[in-house]
C-alpha cells in the first residue's frame, strides 16, 4: 500500500494564507504537500501525518501564539500498535511529536536550505491563518480606526508588539492624533489588517516632505514612517506595499531614534540613488495647521520637532533655533521649547511673558506698580484678550496662529 502525505486542513489552511502573506517557504511546502507521490519521496524518516498545534501566552489586552507542528511518529501498521484499525489514531495526541518549524522544514527532501531571515518570516506568518491586506487612507475615521485598541488584532507573535504598545491607542489620544494627522499635518496612513478585519499595523505616511540641499533646490519626496506592526512579517508587508505604491523612502530602523537614516524604497529623480541605498537626510513637512481644530499632539517618530519660519508651521527632523515645540510626549501634548508672540508671530523666551521683548516695549508702560498693557480689552471666546490683537472684531492673522498653536501644549 503507498502511503501519502496527510496534513490537516489546518496546516493546509496557515500554509496557505503564509504562502499568500509572501512567505517563500510555505509557498515551497505547499507545492510538496500537493504532490500525489509517496510520502518517501517527500519526507525524511517515517512521519505521515501532519498538523499543527496552537500555544498561547496571555498577556493582557492580546495573546502570544506560537504554532509548532505535530507528526504521527508511530508504526500504524504494526500488530502491537493499539489503535491500528482506528482511522483517527494518528491525530490521537498521545501518537504524536511536537516539533518546532525550523525542524519541521528541514523534514522535506526537496527544499533548499532557507535563510534565517526566511525562517523567522515562516514562523511569524504561519502563525496568522488569514489573509492580510494593507492599503493606503487618508480620511479622519480611518486613522481613528488604525489607532484604536479594540480594532488591534487580538494576537500577536511576540510578547512585545509594537502595536498594542503604542502610547496613542486609547480612545481620546486615538481620536486627537487622527485630527493631527488629516488636518494639521496633512498625512496619509498604511494600515494593514486581516480578513476579520483587525488591524495589524500601521504607519504614517508623508507625501510631500522637502529635501533641503545645500547650494541646490529643494526637492519633494515621499516617505513612509516607522511601521507598528502586531506581527514581524506584517511589518515587511507594509514596507513592499509602501514601494509599490511608489513611496521613496522608509524609516531604516524601526525605532524612535535614527531620525535622518533612510533606505531608498523607489529613486528619487536628480539624486543618484538606487533602490535599497541607506542614506541619511534632513527633511520638513510644511503643515496646513488652519483646518485643526482639536487640541494636543501625538508622539511623532520622525517629524517631532515642530518649527515656526517666516510665518509657516513647519515639522523637521532635525532641531534649530527656529524650533518651537517638541512632540515627543505620551501624554498627548507638545512640549514647549520656544514661545510664539500673539502680536509679531516672532519667536522668543521671554520668561514668563507671552510678548517678545520689542512687542512688550510697543505695548506696555512701566507704572509705579509694574509693567501694565496700554489700551483696553476685548472679549473673545470666554476671556479677555488686549484689543489690539484684533481688527475688526476679529483676531489678527498673528494671534489666530497664536492660538492655534496653543492648543498643542494641551493634553
């Protein structure tokens, strides 16, 4: 009798969504699995039936799994062999092995020996058994929806994902770095989830970040941020999507330091790049800042310095004198480095003042009591501002920037 290769429709199923998922060998055993010749020819030693088991680690708000692969190793055919007439005994656990996925690849005779790095892929993407999509949004309720806790996958492949660990994914700092990112700083997102439509990972995307070279022009380039991600592999699915869709950089680590090192995803047109360069440079992302109307900012990977020059708001990987504010804080506000005068719109660190030292000059007189602001007051919203931060009843362009840029120091 010429026996098979039998395995679960489990393993068949992960096999299948790993291959899908890009996984290079369980497209490779996949394709033995299917073979209609004797298992001999396909397995080393006397193993016949496969299937995989599921090994779970609680750890709070998701579980670790971690998937090993069982083998009938027993002689079925054996006269001592106790369930031999039983159809069912090779799944029966007590007639089973486990093995790791490193062991179990090395069982097939006709593969070819794998790199580490595809060994670490195989055993993040088999254990997710469904297919993964990611796509590029740029709407508010879908940044809302990547951010969001309860839409994060409920599983993971490690005890330390980078998704569940994100400080901004309770449902207030969620929904105000949504509203940063679509209307203050005008960003896409990639997002990737599963068929029961959990989100896996995510990253920012910026479209229309600036190069600054010296003794040449700017140079506009796209880029994709640091990639949270709930399993490894989906961290690389982002990153091939990201190239497909033509992005031109992506972060080279994935961490919150190393914030002018690049890897090129696609050329960048004058630049004498090729695809897979690391390369370090400066960069800014000029921000709308007029449509933003919540308040607070979310921890920014790359672009956490927040710059005023000549009038526009700018995020900079780098920091300079014209740096305003950082945006490094997991409690949902900026933290201030430089103040922003309500009438000039000049730069300044006047101690406890809200004027730079020109303005105070203009509008204070000194009494016998102290400084004191000329003129009268107007109300505006709730509180008592000077009057001449308004014209018409209106505030100057100075002092609307002023108070929009307030509403970042507030968590």
């Amino acid at each position: 009798m010429i026996m098979r290769l039998n395995a679960s429709n489990e393993l068949k199923s992960r096999l299948t969504h790993a291959a899908e998922n890009g996984s290079v060998i369980a497209q490779d055993i996949l394709s033995e699995v299917k073979k209609n010749v004797p298992v001999e020819e396909i397995i080393r030693g006397a193993y016949n039936y496969f299937s995989t088991k599921r090994k779970w680690t609680e750890l709070g708000v998701f579980k670790k799994i971690r998937i090993v692969f069982t083998v009938c190793n027993k002689d079925l055919d054996h006269p001592n062999f106790p369930d031999r007439n039983n159809p069912q005994a090779p799944w029966f656990p007590e007639n089973r092995t486990d093995l790791e996925p490193s062991t179990f690849v090395e069982l097939f005779k006709n593969l070819r020996p794998y790199s580490s790095a595809e060994i670490n892929y195989f055993c993040s993407a088999i254990s997710l058994d469904s297919k993964v999509t990611v796509r590029l949004h740029d709407s508010m309720n879908d940044f809302m929806d990547a951010y969001l806790e309860s839409n994060y996958s409920p599983i993971t492949d490690s005890g330390e994902s980078s998704l569940h660990g994100s400080c901004m994914r309770y449902e207030d700092k969620a929904r105000n770095a949504a509203d940063f990112y679509t209307n203050f700083a005008g960003a896409k997102i990639l997002v990737a989830k599963d068929d029961s439509n959990n989100v896996l990972g995510r990253a920012i995307v910026w479209e229309n970040a600036i190069l600054w070279q010296t003794g040449g022009s700017p140079v506009t380039l796209s880029l994709m941020d640091r990639v949270y991600s709930s399993h490894t592999f989906v961290t690389d699915l982002i990153r091939k999507q990201a190239q497909e869709t033509g992005i031109q950089l992506r972060r080279r680590y994935n961490d919150y330091m190393h914030v002018t090192d690049f890897t090129v995803l696609n050329p960048v047109e004058g630049q004498g790049w090729e695809t897979g360069n690391n390369i370090q440079a400066l960069l800014t992302v000029q921000v709308p800042a007029c449509k933003w109307h919540k308040k607070g900012a979310p921890y920014l990977d790359t672009f956490y310095n927040l710059h005023l020059t000549d009038g526009q708001l700018e995020l900079k990987n780098i920091e300079c004198d014209t740096v305003i504010a950082n945006l490094r804080s997991t409690e949902g506000h900026a933290n201030r480095r430089r103040k922003v005068c309500p009438r000039c719109g000049g730069i300044h660190g006047s101690e406890g003042m809200a004027f730079c030292e020109e303005c105070q000059d203009n509008y204070y007189t000194s009494t016998i009591f102290g400084k004191v602001l000329k003129g009268t007051s107007m109300e505006y919203k709730g509180k008592k501002y000077p009057s001449f931060l308004f014209k018409k009843g209106r505030p100057i362009p100075e002092f609307r920037q002023y108070l929009q840029i307030e509403k970042l120091f507030i968590a």
